[in-house]
C-alpha cells in the first residue's frame, strides 16, 4: 500500500509563512475534570461578531499538546461534524489522529457556540418532540409546520437568550480565530469532518492568510438552493441505499440474499405509513421517517450486514438487536437554520419541493437534510451565513477527501466543492460510508503527508475501497452530518 501511495503523491509544498515558534498561551489551561491528559480552557468571544463590544460568550476549547514536542509544527485544529457535534468531550475520550500526526501537532477542538460548553442553547425538548411530519399533508399541516417552527425558535429565544441568532459557522470561523490568537499561532492547519467541513470553508473565507493547511473530509456543499440541497442530498442516500441492494444480490452474508431489496424496503416503508410497524424496543409505532433514517445511519459506517438483518427483523415483527445510538444533538435546527434560507413560498411549492426528493430517491424517499430543512421555514432567526459559493482565496492548497458513495455528503458535493476552489485538490476514496481519513492506509498516508509536509496529491487521485466487514460494536448517528 505505501508503495502505490508513493506513486500516487505528489510532491507540492504548503504555501505560507512557517510556523511560529511555540509562544507561551494567553488561554488559562487546566487539567480536563473527565482526563487529566488533556488540557481544557475557555475563550472570550463576542456573543455577535459584528459587534465585538457587545455581550461576550464563552468557548470550551480542548488541547492534546504533541506528543513530540522537540518536532512540533504547530496547532492542529479538529472541526467536528453536526451540525452541533461537540470536540471536546471527543478530544477528552481520545486523540481522532493517528500517531503520526499526535506527535507533530497541538491537536486542539471546541465546542460550537450554542452546543456543549460553548453557552449551550436552551429550548423544551416536550417542543421539539411534538414536531409535526415533514412530509407534505395539504395546507392544514403546512400551517402547522410553520406554527411549529416559529414557537421553537420563540422558545429557544426565551430560555436562551440572542445565541439563537448566532449559531452559524461563519461566527464559529470566527471563534477559531479567536483562539488561534490567543494561541499565539499566526496559523493554523486545520481538519474539518462532515458539516465541520462548512466551518473550515468559513475560515478559509474570512482568513485565508492564516490558512497552513486545511482537509475538508466529507465535503458540505454550501453553494445549493433549497431544491439543490434536498435533491443532491436524497441523490447520495439513494445511492448508498443501491450499493447496499447490489451487496445484498452478490453476498451471501447478506440476510436478504435473493431477495429485492428495494421491494422489501417499500413494504416496510407502506406498513410505516399506515402505522403498522412496531417500533424496535418501543411502544409507538415506527414512522417513515424513524424507518429511512435508521436506514440511512446504517450507511454511514457502512454497516450493511446489520442493516439487512434488521430489515429481515422488522418485516417478520422479529426482535432487534439494534446498534447503540450517539446521544442526540439537541436542536440541531437551530444552528443549520442560521446557515440556510429554506424557502417553501406555499403548501404546493412544499409539495414540489418534496417530489422532487422522491423522484432522486424512490425507496428512500429523501436524504438526511430532508428531514431537518423543513424545520427552517418560519424559523424567527436572521440567516446570517445564507448559501452561497465561498470565496476561497487561500495561498495554501486545500486537500478534499470523500467517499465516491457518501450517504450524507455525497460525492455529488465533493465534486462540486472541488470545482468552486481554485487551489484544491479532491482524493477519491472509491468506497462507502462516511468520513474517509482513517478508511485505510492509503488515505492515512495522503492525509499525513498533506498536513505533516506539505505533499498533495495528483488531480484525479484515488485510493482502494475496503470492503464492509460485519460491526461488532456499532455506534450509529443520530445528527445529520
């Protein structure tokens, strides 16, 4: 493997000043309460960027110092997905690096503000809980979607005050920098995972001259209309959704060997419908959306062996041994909102919109947007990083690494992204699920030599799918990216 790596690298140095030498932090680190290996701190920041005098917040950041500190290069900053994914509980329960990188970089996260430690947002979970379906039901339930989503965000605002404003990844770009300074660092080498990813576009945006390096793994693609974004999004589940079918037709492993797979899922997506599929481990009945969600979380390791014996599972009214859930974010809407304008201008425009996410997904019947989008519409927050191509500027080259099937930021994105920045550089790893740095040794050595050295790779770089193995232990996401 590192021998076809070897032919496959490029060698071209990261633009930009070198790293400082290690200054003394203004930031107060202290021994992490849960891990006393790991160093953990809080930044001022403004509660609202634009008027920095204003009210301040605080930022929970987390440092890992570099395990070779004679061979230091700088800091390396973790951007975690969500949105509303938290980096410091993670950094606290291990490094997401490898070696080769622990012992190089300060690997420093963060919560984002409005998450975790970082003035978390505050609403009624009995609120979010009573959201209506989002799929199209007439001008009755279109209404009532829209009541919904406006007494969310009034709730929000009452428990938790004008954070509800200024969750938006172009603030938490900033809060980056904020720490950055505080850091002593003129730049920054910077990992984004998933809809981190659209934080690491923000800061490439704002601050191209503090760029070093930056990986966009598992790309989000900010430039998409409300259409654009449930359509490309149901495109890549659908997509995962038929590598899973051809799996299934060629392994015997497979509980659905012999079967179609799409017709089995059709079944259980009508019994969903008419209320007539038991919830697993649970007293309400599954919903349609309980059912493609669960379905398309499978995806993301992927974890397709368990996948197909719960499908077998549900439709037999079977038990299921069902994967260990991440806790769920809460209120997710509430930062995606102040990044997207979702428009909807009438229950009949709501219904095109969503025929247009079944037609690309005709099992699945939407993506892992589709669900969340629709909470935006009336949502009483300013959009204050609304879609749009970022600029990105940056003297450093950027590395792009995505699945070529990713059920959550599909290649459909990678591409796009790609296509949108003039100095970077998109490695394909021609395999499935979500998230590729650690996928194999391929893309382990092309990150590390990216970031350590500043090696890229060709245009139009590939690296081997591995093939899914059963999961003994999975853990499956609840957040959309």
């Amino acid at each position: 493997m590192r021998r076809m790596l070897g032919a496959l690298l490029a060698v071209g140095v990261i633009a930009g000043v070198a790293a400082p030498a290690h200054a003394e932090p203004a930031l107060d680190w202290q021994p992490c309460a849960e891990n006393a290996e790991v160093e953990c701190s809080t930044v001022r920041a403004p509660l609202d960027w634009a008027n920095p005098r204003g009210e301040q917040i605080d930022i929970a950041v987390a440092r890992r110092p570099a395990t070779d500190p004679a061979r230091r290069i700088g800091t390396l900053v973790h951007m975690p997905g969500g949105p509303g994914g938290t980096g410091v509980s993670s950094l606290v329960a291990g490094n997401p690096f490898a070696a080769d990188l622990a012992a190089r970089f300060d690997v420093v996260s963060y919560d984002p503000r409005g998450f975790g430690g970082s003035h978390q947002l505050r609403c009624d979970p009995a609120l979010i809980a009573e959201r209506p379906d989002v799929r199209p039901d007439g001008p009755e339930h279109f209404q009532r979607l829209l009541d919904h989503n406006r007494r969310a965000s009034g709730d929000c605002r009452a428990r938790s005050g004008a954070i509800v404003d200024h969750m938006d990844t172009a603030s938490v770009a900033r809060d980056i920098d904020a720490f950055r300074a505080a850091l002593g660092e003129q730049q920054l080498s910077l990992y984004g995972i998933s809809y981190g990813t659209l934080t690491g576009q923000m800061y490439a945006e704002q601050f191209p001259e503090r760029v070093r390096s930056l990986v966009l793994d598992s790309v989000f693609d900010h430039s998409q209309d409300t259409a654009g974004f449930l359509v490309t999004q149901a495109e890549a589940a659908e997509d995962s959704f038929g590598e899973f079918a051809k799996w299934c037709e060629r392994d015997a492993a497979c509980a659905l060997h012999g079967e179609d797979v799409g017709a089995v899922f059709d079944e259980l997506y009508a019994r969903a419908d008419a209320g007539e599929l038991p919830q697993p481990g649970g007293s309400e009945p599954m919903t349609p959306q309980d059912l493609t969600r669960s379905t398309i979380s499978a995806f993301y390791g992927p974890d397709w062996h368990a996948l197909a014996a719960e499908l077998d599972a549900l439709r037999n009214s079977e038990p299921i041994a069902t994967a260990r859930q991440q806790e769920p974010i809460p209120n997710p809407a509430a930062a995606f909102c102040g990044d997207h304008r979702i428009e909807a201008r009438s229950a009949e425009d709501y219904a095109r919109l969503w025929k247009r996410q079944e037609q690309a997904a005709p099992h699945l019947r939407g993506g892992v947007g589709g669900a969340l989008a629709p909470h935006c519409l009336d949502w009483r927050a300013p959009v204050q990083n609304p879609q749009h191509v970022p600029e990105i500027r940056t003297a450093a080259p950027i590395l792009i690494l995505n699945a070529l099937h990713d059920p959550a930021t599909g290649y459909n994105w990678a591409t796009t992204v790609d296509s949108h920045v003039e100095r970077a550089t998109l490695l394909t790893y021609d395999g499935w699920g979500h998230g590729v740095y650690d996928r194999n040794e391929c893309t382990l050595d092309a990150a590390h030599a990216y970031l350590i050295d500043g090696v890229m790779p060709p245009e139009g770089a590939h690296c081997p799918a591995v093939q899914p193995e059963p999961v003994q232990t999975a853990v499956r996401p609840v957040a959309p990216w």
